[in-house]
C-alpha cells in the first residue's frame, strides 16, 4: 500500500514540475516588445488612432501597457498553457482593483497573442469574443519587429 501511495505521489510531482516548465517555456515566448493590431471591449472597437499607438513590452512576468509615451497600465500575470483553452490571470499595478486579479484566455501563435479577459473579479470568459455589455476586452497582438 505504502508503495502505491509513493507511485502516486511521484507522479503527481512530475505532474506538477511538467507544467510548471510548459508555464516558463510559455512565459518566455511572450517576452518582449508587442503592438495593437485590434481590439475592443464591450463589443466596441478601439478607436484605431489610439489602436495603432498602443504598445505592451514584456519583462519576466512584469508587463507594461502603453498609449503613445503613457503608460495607461503595468503589472504582473502568469500563465496555464495546459488548460484548454489556455489561461492568464493578472494583477495591476497600483489601483483599487490591485488585489483582484483578472482572469482571462490566450492564444500564442508564432509572433501573435490574443487575450480575452473580463473587469477585475469577475468570471474567466469561455471564448474569444467581446459581445456589447459582456464587460470583455479582446485584444490581439503582434510582436514588434
């Protein structure tokens, strides 16, 4: 019986240490430097004159959002890439929400990111999509050349 339980245990830890490596291999292609290519939130497209300034960079598990020279939001998140769909959850920096995090999805495809994440609190969205007064943003991003 005593060896049953070891098989199991040894197992469930290499379990656990094969996703933590999947969320560091996950974590290093993210970093970086990225551009807006669309987005939009509540089913309301990002105007484009503010899409096409918008700028995410990505250092460890630290990412900084910006608009132009502004820096409209930082933080830190981690990531699941063994969920299905894959999963991000994030905490801002600095504001009322910082110790909620904000639950979302991912796709990475070679130089693309999408996400698809709801207000701080709230529920993980299910799909990649931003319906009007779904309170979800979808963005996707390219990786700057």
């Amino acid at each position: 019986m005593k060896r049953i339980l070891l098989l199991v245990l040894a197992a469930g830890l290499m379990v656990a240490a094969e996703a933590k490596d999947d969320a560091k291999k996950e974590l290093d292609k993210l970093q970086g430097d990225w551009v807006l290519v669309s987005g939009e939130r509540d089913g309301q497209a990002i105007p484009e004159d503010v899409a096409k300034t918008m700028k995410r960079t990505t250092k460890g598990d630290h990412f900084t959002v910006m608009i132009g020279a502004d820096t409209v939001t930082k933080g830190t998140f981690k990531v699941d890439p063994t969920k299905k769909p894959k999963t991000i959850d994030i905490l801002r920096d600095g504001d009322e929400n910082k110790d909620k995090p904000i639950l979302g999805i991912y796709e990475l495809e070679g130089d693309t990111y999408k996400v698809c994440y709801g207000a701080p609190g709230k529920e993980r969205p299910k799909e990649f999509a931003s319906k009007a007064g779904s309170g979800l943003t979808l963005a996707t991003w390219k990786r700057a050349k």
